[in-house]
C-alpha cells in the first residue's frame, strides 16, 4: 500500500502518500470539528480571513506573488459538511521539482507557506485585521445569498435543509447571514484560537516525495525489499520531518478532538408522513429533488445502498435514466447520489414543470420496483462494475485521494480501496432486495414557477 | 509512427495519419491505471453551411444539428443504446459538441477493448428513424431549457453577441427549441456523411497503451470508406469591428455577473505564431487583472470584485476572443480598471519582476495539465482540432519575451474591440 500514517500529537496525523502518477505534490490540511448552529458561520468564515494575510506575509497580494514564484503553486481553502462535521480544508498543489525548467527546492517552501497561513495569522489589538474581517463578512454574506443563483444545488441544498430540520446536517455548510453582524475581529480571533485547540488535525501530503536523492539512486541498486522497504521507510520520514519540525506544528498542544466518528452502521430515522416542499421562484425549468432514508439495520448497509443507488440512478443505464429521460422524454437530467455519511439518497431531475405530477409518479413506480425486486442480475453486474470502476479511478486524482483516506479517517472502520471493492462485490440481489423494502421517501422538494 | 518528445514533461507522442487519412495520436501513460479514449470530428455548432465534397450540393442546416447528432450516434437499429452498453461495463463514457468539434470518449480501468469496440461501432454506424429524431427533440429542449435558465450561459451568448454580427459564434451550441423542431433524419444523414468521414476526424488515446499496438488495434476496428475531397465550409465574411459594445439583461441572480472581451482581429493563420500569442496573452492577462495585480487588489478590497476572474482566449480560425468574466457589484468599475492597467503597461511596459514571475506561473499551469488522462487526451483533440500541437505551450514558452508580449498588448488589448455583457439582478 501507498498510504501510511504516523501520529505526531494526538489529535494530529500525517497521512503520507506516495505516488508516482502526476506532475504535481499535493499537500492538504484539514480541521475538523462537529457541526453546530452555534459555530457553523464563524467556522465558515475562518479561512477566508486566514488566507487574507499571515504575521509574516501580511497581505493577500503578497502571498499570491510568493505563489506565483512558486511556479504558480496554487492556493485553496474553503469549508465543507461531512457528515455531522464541519471541516474546514486548505490546499497547496506545486509541481513536483522533476518537471521544473530550472533546479528549484519547493517543497519546504510550500509547507512552511501553508502552516503559516493556517496557524500563524495577522492579529492587531488582540484580534484579527479589522479590514480583512469586515470585507470577507461581505463575501461571505454574499456567498450565502448567492445560493439561489444555480438552480440546480440550491433545490439539493434545499430539500437536505427540509429533510434534516433542526439536525447538524441540515445546517448550510456557509452558515447564516443573521449570525454575521455579531462577529467582531475579536471574537472571532478568540473563536479561532479555541478551535486550533480543540480540532481533528490531518495533514496529508501525497506526490513523489523521494526529496533525498541519494536514497533513490540506493533503492535502484537495491535488489531486496528489505533494504527498499527500510529506504522507503526513511523517505517518508523525511517529509514527515519537514512537518514535524515545524515552529507553528511543534507548538500545538495535543488534544481529543471533538468530532462525529461517522459509523458503519447508521441511526434509525423514524419514519414518518412523507414531505412534500414547494418553492416558487422565476425559472423556466422545475427542479425536482427526492430524499430517501433507510430503515434497514443490515450489517453491511452502506455498500448494500451504494449498489441500490446505482441501479435507482447511478448512470445511463439505471432505472431512472431510462424510464424519466430515455423513455418518457421527462427530463435532461434524471440520476441519484447516495450521500454514505447520512446514508440518504437524493433523486435529481430537471423536468417541465407541467410534467411535476408525471415525472414524481414515474420516479416512485421506479422505487416501487425495486421494493418488488424488478431488477436483473446483469443490472446488479453493471451496478457493481460502475462503482468498482470509480473505486479504482480514485488514486487516479490527487485529492480524491485524498478526500478517500480522509474519509476512512473519519469513519469508525478503515477499508484500503481493495478491501472496499471486495466488500462492493460482495453484495448480492438478496441483499438489496432486502434493503429496497426499507427505503421509504422522506422528502419532496419541488422548485417551480 | 511520428514521435514527438516532449524533455521538459518527459512524455512522448505518438501521431500517425492513416490511409483514409484519419489522425490518430497516442500519449502512453504507464504509470496511470486510467485509460481514455476520445474521437471527434472537426464539426461543431458553427459549420452550419457547407458543400458535400461526393455530390456537390450545398447544404444550409437548422442551428443544433451538430450536438442534436451527437446526440442521437448513441442509438443502435436493435434498439440498444450504446451509452447504456458502454456504462454496463463500467466505462465513464460520454460525448459533447462545443463550436469546432464534436467528441465521443470513454475512460476506464478495465474493458478497455471491449468498450473501444462498442465506440467505434456506434460511431461508425449511424441510424436515424423519424420516431426517433422525434423522441429526441423533448430531450433537447429540456436541455436549451437549462441553459435558458443559467445567467453565466446567456451573458457568454451576449458577449458574443457583442464582438460578432453575423459569425456563427453566436449560434447556441444546442440551437433553439425552434430550431430544432426542424431537424429530419436526412439532415442528419447528410451531415452524418459529409463530417464523419475518416478523413475528417481524429482520435486520441492516453493511458498505458504500447503505441504500436494500440495503433492496430484501432486500424481492425476502422471500417473502409469511400476517400472523399475537401469539405467547402462556408462562413460569413470576416468582419471589420465590433457588433456594439455593451448589452445587459436581467436575471435572478445574487450579484450582477460580467464579461468583458476583446474581440481579436489579427490574422492568425500561423500556427506555430498562434502558440506564441496565446501564450503571451495568458501571461498578460495575470498581469492586467490576475491574483497579484495591483488593480485585482484595490477592486478586492473594495469588495467589487470577489474572486479573481476567469480569464480565456478563445480562437479557431473563423473567430478569435479574449473573455474574461466574473462577479461584481459594480462590473463598469472592474472595465475601468482593467483598462487603467492596459494603458499604464502601453505607456510604461512591463516591468521585469512582474513579467517573469508570472511567466512561471504559466509554465506551472501547462504542466499541472498533464495530471489526468482525460485532461490530456481532450487538449490534444481540441488543440489538434485548430491545427496546434498541445507538447508546444511548452517548447514554445521560452520564445515568449517581455518585447513580443508588449507588441501582442498593443495589437490585441484595442478600446475599440472591447466589449461588455452583464447579468443584473433583478429586483425581487
């Protein structure tokens, strides 16, 4: 396995991953720290005013020219929901120093730049600068009412809203424009030094990271695996050092982060009356979204709903795709996405709003005909090849790699890509069967005219 | 087989044009587990009159012929469909028209021969039934309607709008609900045999392929075909200027959305000098208006403009444009700006620092572009497709001086060819 992990604190990993498969090294961190209504917009807010400046680079402009020098090394950071938590993630990509015009050290470079817009911020009269807060305030709030600008993820984000009221999930990952006014570049700095404190930290750092080249020219002599693994070994050490060894790493105290471990087997939603939410705004085309929940308490329910989906909506050839667009001309769009963390499904079309009554009734015989069993074993074939074949595109991006041992990071279970196709192709038509007579519909949400 | 190395990337090409005069090129990724495959024709959404080159008649087509094809290539005479097929064994395929090509593809990790079977069929055997050109058209105008309701689409369409008068730039790629009610299986036909002759099209594959097997592989699975001369494409007149310089609409939108381009009227018919020129106007662009640039600071910190905007060159050889978009409260502020920073460069040049700094930011975002198969596959195809070859943004980099920047400033960055589009909100 490429993957390897060390703990340097507790409460904080470096996740390494070795690969040999791109131009570039890509180094993430991510914080994490449950979902509340309480936090959730001044966590959103925190690395938009992190990436304003740092103690040392004290302004957006600046640290944009230190990239730029970089090879236009790039920068991102932003906030997002998994599961019941909120984690707010920073990003450096950089090209590896193989395909660089002229000799260059980056790596070290890129770290010491990323820790020190995460943990090193501008702070005047024991706040954060004045200016930056107030201006990404403004963005902020106009991210927030922005949402209605793309139909299509505001009527997702509206039907999760409607689904998880009064729950973690339903919270907007950009929290509230209400909350905003309240935040101060004091408060807010205060806010900031509890969560370094108490969040999950994980840094991962995954590229071809041989920086010692001695080592690699001895690994090419090399005929055992002993001697390789051993060389292997201290390569990974050496990043990890540039790590460790940082000022602003090596003063974090330990600590037992506080977050939501997202479990194998999930909680019971009681079921209940289906909802059914209308909204009208300008639009020429209506925008359908159906959540579904599960009340099933199989053992291996997730990869069980993985493949359900898949035959529901997961492509081309899936039930929804043939019968709303293929058959019935209902829709361009016509797909599900299963979000594993809630384990809810999300039905998404786009349809004529005259055809509300047609596209909603064809969409529930579908999930009728799932509960029956009206699905064939070459259907469950290509449901699993589809997954499978998404499985082993994974290490194929850098950071949905990433997103991937992250995500087993967060879980209470830990499966390596191989043992997770193992486990998709485990499944059988029983299973989903099984699991099909507990689905039932949570939420309709329809955005029309 | 031609081979092309590339020593800063360290990749190779491989291009070879068949007998029936069909391109095809390969870039081995042996490292990568992902394989992909793409297969255009150079027809896209502006070839919308033209001379078939066997009968010599000339034909005149409904807007959205090209993507309404691409469309309907998926369905089989057995009534399978071959997206269904080819997502059965577990491929990502797909298809798309933008306005030079259209494009069939697939990627995977397995299957690949299979798969490569099933696209070269479908793409090879067209079948086209009024029933089902029919059924197509509810489809298609839930998409036109889709986009109808995307404010960045209709600005892009204003802009374009804007710069041109009679190009067929300014047709949308999908045509209009209109439009298409028009299409009948012998338009389809007629196009299907003009465009999707071998001698038309090129294939790319990316991903760990011995070239030379890959190569027969392919060759078995072409099905011979009449040779056929030059497809007569005919476009309107180049134009002089400008169409108007501005046009805005109302949408529901948050925050009002911008465009501003320069229409390119320089003659770009050099190819290897068009590598050149796209390379110093990305450059130029990060100066005018990029992360780091003077104007993108004061217009942040304003909060007029909240990220840095989108910046692009788009061209072919009937067209050619700077777009640069994004988000204001206050899109005439952001023009201002923009062209401050195009005066103060003409009047004073670019400054060394600032230039070569950027300039390596250029070079890391042509070699970032070599992460993903895909990614890969698609710039060889769409660059191929306007007679370039993608290895040059590289070799060609080091051509591009401050002086030969400075002289593309001052031919393309014109206020005359400057247009405006924007989206505002409207009042809720």
């Amino acid at each position: 396995m490429n993957y390897n992990k060390k703990e340097i604190k507790q409460g904080i990993n470096i996740h390494n991953i070795k690969t040999n498969k791109f131009k570039t090294n890509l180094y993430a961190v991510f914080l994490a720290v449950p979902l509340n209504r309480e936090n959730v917009t001044k966590n959103a807010l925190l690395p938009a005013v992190l990436r304003r400046g740092t103690s040392n680079i004290n302004s957006q402009d600046l640290i944009s020219k230190k990239l730029e020098e970089m090879y236009g090394a790039s920068f991102d950071c932003g906030v997002e929901k998994t599961g019941d938590n909120q984690i707010i993630k920073f990003y450096l990509e950089t090209i590896n120093e193989a395909f660089l015009p002229e000799k260059e050290e980056l790596d070290k470079k890129c770290l010491e730049l990323l820790f020190d817009i995460i943990l090193n911020p501008l702070v005047e009269n024991n706040g954060f600068k004045p200016e930056y807060v107030e201006s990404e305030k403004k963005k902020l709030k106009q991210i927030i009412e922005g949402k209605i600008d793309n139909k299509r993820t505001y009527s997702f984000e509206r039907c999760i809203e409607e689904m998880f009221k009064n729950e973690p999930y339903g919270l907007y990952k950009y929290g509230y424009v209400e909350d905003l006014e309240k935040i101060t570049p004091q408060n807010l700095y205060e806010h900031y030094k509890e969560f370094i404190k108490k969040c999950k930290i994980d840094i991962f750092v995954s590229g071809n990271l041989d920086d010692n080249i001695e080592l690699n020219e001895q690994k090419q002599q090399s005929n055992d695996t002993e001697t390789e693994k051993s060389l292997n070994q201290m390569q990974a050490n050496s990043i990890c050092k540039i790590i460790e060894s940082n000022k602003h790493i090596q003063e974090l105290a330990p600590r037992k982060p506080e977050y939501i471990v997202n479990k194998e087997k999930s909680e019971i939603i009681p079921k209940r009356e289906e909802n059914t939410v209308e909204e009208k705004m300008q639009v020429g085309q209506g925008n359908l979204v159906i959540g579904l929940s599960s009340n099933s308490q199989m053992e291996n329910e997730k990869y069980v709903m993985s493949v359900y989906n898949a035959i529901l909506g997961g492509g081309a050839n899936s039930k929804l795709f043939q019968n709303v667009r293929e058959k019935n001309s209902l829709a361009y769009t016509a797909g599900s996405t299963f979000r594993r963390q809630k384990n809810t499904i999300f039905i998404r079309c786009g349809i004529e709003i005259g055809n509300y009554q047609k596209a909603l009734d064809t969409i529930k015989e579908q999930i009728e005909d799932m509960k029956n069993g009206n699905f064939t074993e070459e259907d469950m074939e290509n449901a699993k090849k589809l997954i499978v074949s998404s499985i082993k595109g994974i290490s194929s991006e850098q950071d949905t790699e990433i997103t991937y041992y992250y995500g087993q990071e967060l879980s209470d279970s830990f499966s390596t890509l191989d043992e997770y196709i193992e486990k998709i192709n485990n499944v059988n038509k029983q299973n989903v069967e099984e699991l099909a007579k507990e689905i039932w519909v949570n939420t309709v949400y329809f955005l029309r005219d | 087989m031609e081979i092309i190395e590339s020593l800063k990337l360290k990749e190779k090409e491989y291009i070879e044009k068949l007998e029936n005069g069909m391109t095809v090129i390969i870039i081995p990724k042996p490292e990568l587990d992902k394989k992909y495959v793409i297969w255009g024709t150079h027809f896209g959404s502006i070839d919308n009159r033209f001379i078939m080159p066997n009968s010599g008649e000339e034909v005149f087509i409904p807007d959205g012929v090209a993507h309404f094809l691409e469309h309907k290539m998926f369905e089989q005479p057995n009534g399978t469909n071959s997206l269904d097929t080819m997502m059965a064994l577990g491929l990502d395929a797909n298809a798309y028209t933008t306005n030079d090509h259209t494009a069939y593809l697939f990627e995977c990790t397995d299957h690949f021969y299979e798969g490569l079977d099933e696209l070269m069929d479908y793409v090879q055997h067209p079948y086209f039934t009024d029933e089902n050109v029919e059924k197509e058209k509810g489809i298609i105008a839930q998409e036109i309607k889709m986009y109808d309701d995307e404010p960045g689409w209709r600005l892009y369409m204003n802009a374009m709008d804007c710069m041109y008068k009679e190009n067929p730039i300014k047709i949308d790629i999908a045509g209009s609900v209109d439009s298409i009610s028009k299409i009948i299986p012998d338009v389809l036909y007629k196009c299907y045999n003009t465009f999707y002759n071998p001698s038309n099209m090129i294939m790319v594959v990316c991903g760990n392929f011995k070239p030379e097997e890959i190569l027969e592989e392919i060759k078995r699975r072409i099905i011979p075909h009449q040779k056929q001369g030059e497809i007569k494409r005919i476009y309107p007149d180049k134009e002089k200027g400008i169409n108007k310089p501005y046009m805005e609409m109302e949408m529901e939108v948050s925050l009002p959305l911008f465009v501003i381009g320069f229409k390119d009227l320089e003659n770009n018919s050099n190819k290897e000098e068009l590598v050149k020129k796209h390379i110093a106007i990305e450059i130029l662009l990060n100066m005018i208006i990029g992360k780091s640039s003077e104007e993108y600071k004061e217009l942040y910190e304003k909060g007029i403009l909240l990220s840095e905007p989108d910046m692009d060159y788009e061209f072919s050889d009937e067209y050619a444009h700077i777009v640069i978009s994004g988000q204001s409260n206050n899109p005439e502020k952001v023009k201002e700006k923009i062209e401050e920073a195009i005066n103060k460069f003409k009047e004073k040049g670019l400054e060394d620092e600032h230039f070569n700094r950027i300039r390596k930011k250029v070079y890391g975002d042509y070699v970032v572009e070599y992460n993903s198969v895909g990614d890969i596959a698609r710039m060889f195809l769409s660059d191929k497709m306007k007679g370039i070859n993608s290895f040059d943004y590289i070799e060609k980099y080091n051509d591009v001086t401050k002086e030969y920047a400075e002289t593309i400033l001052k031919n393309v960055f014109k206020k005359e060819n400057m247009v405006m589009s924007v989206v505002k909100s409207k009042k809720m």
